[in-house]
C-alpha cells in the first residue's frame, strides 16, 4: 500500500511540472513581446516612440535588477525622434560612463554587443535623465543620420 501511494504521489509530481512546463509555453506562445517601450515607460516614465525595430537588446542578468542595459531601436520616420526629447549635445563624462557600462554589458554577457550597433556617442544628440534617488540614470542617443536610438540604462 505504502508503495502505491508513494508511485501516485510522483506520478501526481511530474504530472504537475509536466503540465506547468506546457503551459509556460503555451503563454510564451500567446504573449506578443513588445518591445522596451513599455518597459521604459514604466521604468523611467519616458514615453519612446513604440514603432522602432528592437536591434539589440542586452542586460545583466542579475535577481535584483540593477547592472547595464543596451537597447537599440531602428526608426522609419525621423520626425518622430526629432522632436520626441529635449535633446542635447553629449558631455564628455556621460560618453565614459555610457562606455564603461557598455564595456562591462559586453564583458558579462553571453550575447556580445555587434560594433557596429556601438556609435561614436559623441557625434550625437543626448537626453540623459535620473530617478528620483540619483543612482539610476539612462541616456538615450539619437543619430538623425541612421534614425537610431540608442538606450543604455543603469540600475543601482
């Protein structure tokens, strides 16, 4: 008897995993990613237009969150970008800093950061912005050239 109940209880068990692994599939299957968009507005509360081509998208894989993260969006339409930020020339300073996450993002990940999706930041229009605390900031870049934004968020 002892032995049919324990036999029920793993057949019960892997039935059980079994069925979560299927459905996690299933809802992978249904759920329509997209984008960082909507990541970014609620992260940031910065709306960026949501119709950009996701090129590249990198973090660090951590359980809390914080490191580097790298988008880049490929637009169709410059008017959008155009006016979207109140854009401004890149200071020296963010350029090493926006480098160095990058630099550690390539470092730690398994999917490298293409070069040729990695400007020359200082050739480009920036709106930088921080969270309230002061230890989270993102910079988007915008190149009117390729109709390019370039996000590299970092989380403390």
């Amino acid at each position: 008897m002892r032995r049919i109940i324990c036999l029920t209880a793993i057949i019960l068990i892997f039935a059980v995993f079994s069925g979560c692994g299927m459905g996690y599939e299933l809802l992978k299957a249904c759920y329509k990613y997209e984008g960082q968009a909507p990541v970014i507005k609620e992260n940031w509360g910065i709306t960026i237009p949501s119709d950009g081509e996701e090129l590249y998208y990198g973090m660090l894989e951590s359980i809390f969150g914080d490191g580097p993260r790298y988008t880049v969006l490929q637009y169709s339409d410059n008017k959008k970008l155009e006016n979207a930020f109140g854009w401004g020339e890149a200071d020296e300073s963010d350029i090493e800093e926006v480098t160095e996450h990058l630099d550690f993002l390539d470092k730690h990940t398994d999917e490298k950061i293409p070069q040729k999706l990695i400007p020359d930041f200082s050739e480009l229009k920036m709106c930088k912005t921080t969270k309230d605390e002061g230890d989270d900031f993102i910079w988007i870049f915008y190149d009117e050239n390729t109709s390019r934004l370039y996000i590299v968020e970092y989380f403390l």
